[in-house]
C-alpha cells in the first residue's frame, strides 16, 4: 500500500480534478448569475435601511434637543408667570392691608368725633341744667337775703352776676395756679 500512495501526488491530473474544476466553475457562474445579485440586492437594501435609521435616530436626537430647550423654556415662562402671580398677590394683599387700615383708621377717627360729639353736647347740656338749678338757687337765696320777691329786670341781673361769678370760679382757680 505503501507503493501506491508513493505513485498518487499531491496534484496528479486526472478525470475527477478536471470534473471537479468544471462543477467549481459551473457554480460559480450559476451564483454569480442568480445568487450573487439577489445577495448584492438584500445587502444593500440593508445598508440603505441601517443609514436611514441612523438618519432617523440623528433627526430624532435633534428633535429630542430641540422638545427639551422648548420645555425649559416653557418650564422658565411658567416660574417666571408664578413668580408674577405670587409678586401680584403680595403686592393686592399690602394693598388691601393699607385699605383695611386706613377704613380702620377714619373709622375710629369717626367714632372719636361722634364721641367727641356726644361729650361737648353732653357737657353743653350739663351746663346749662347747672345754670338752670344755679338761678333758681340764686334766686331763692336773694329772695330769702332780700325778703321780698324781685321783678324779672331784677332777678335777669342778678342770675347774670351770679352765673359769671360761677363761670369765673375755675378760671380763677386756673389762675391762680
């Protein structure tokens, strides 16, 4: 065995290299023909959808971009529109505040008066009862020193001297200290 493996080289030409060459190149043609093109088809076919996706998922980036700054922006509009409403309601609060006081404020200014009012009318009424029971007092008193009964010029002058008597009394009493 050992002889006819030494006679067999590596390359001897013989009916079945030379089928084979034929069927390698019958192949060849055969995918080159119908294989190959379909293959070249399908592959670029995938290349053009890879690159367009890439274009999409850029386009997509730049809108994504683009849809965030717009939020931001939206988002800062929105602060600085709170910020408003918050620097508007202080402002209608203090100024309500003012308006409370200063209703408060003429409102007891009114209650002062009234009251001020009512003190003088009642001071004014007080003092003419004083005067009031003073003549009378006067007069019975000058009636009673004099022992006769006066005439109304008479008793007039009298109650006028009496009554600015009393209504020197606390001036003097003023002067005095």
């Amino acid at each position: 065995m050992h002889a006819v493996v030494a006679d067999a080289g590596l390359l001897d030409v013989n009916g079945t290299l030379i089928a084979e060459v034929i069927a390698f190149i019958l192949m060849v043609l055969i995918l080159a023909k119908w294989v190959y093109p379909f293959v070249m088809r399908v592959a670029t076919e995938r290349e053009g959808k890879i690159e367009a996706g890439l274009k999409a998922a850029d386009e997509a980036q730049k809108q994504l971009a683009a849809v965030q700054e717009q939020v931001t922006k939206t988002l800062e509009e929105a602060r600085e529109q709170a910020r408003a409403v918050v620097s508007r309601a202080h402002k209608d609060a203090v100024v309500e505040a003012e308006d409370v006081h200063a209703k408060a404020r003429a409102d007891a200014e009114a209650l002062l008066q009234r009251a001020q009012s009512e003190i003088s009318s009642e001071r004014d009424r007080a003092i003419k009862e004083l005067r009031g029971e003073v003549s009378t007092l006067v007069i019975d008193a000058a009636s009673r020193v004099i022992g006769e009964s006066l005439d109304a010029k008479a008793h007039q002058r009298l109650i006028d001297e009496a009554l600015g008597e009393v209504g020197e009394g606390p001036r003097r009493k003023a002067r005095s200290n």
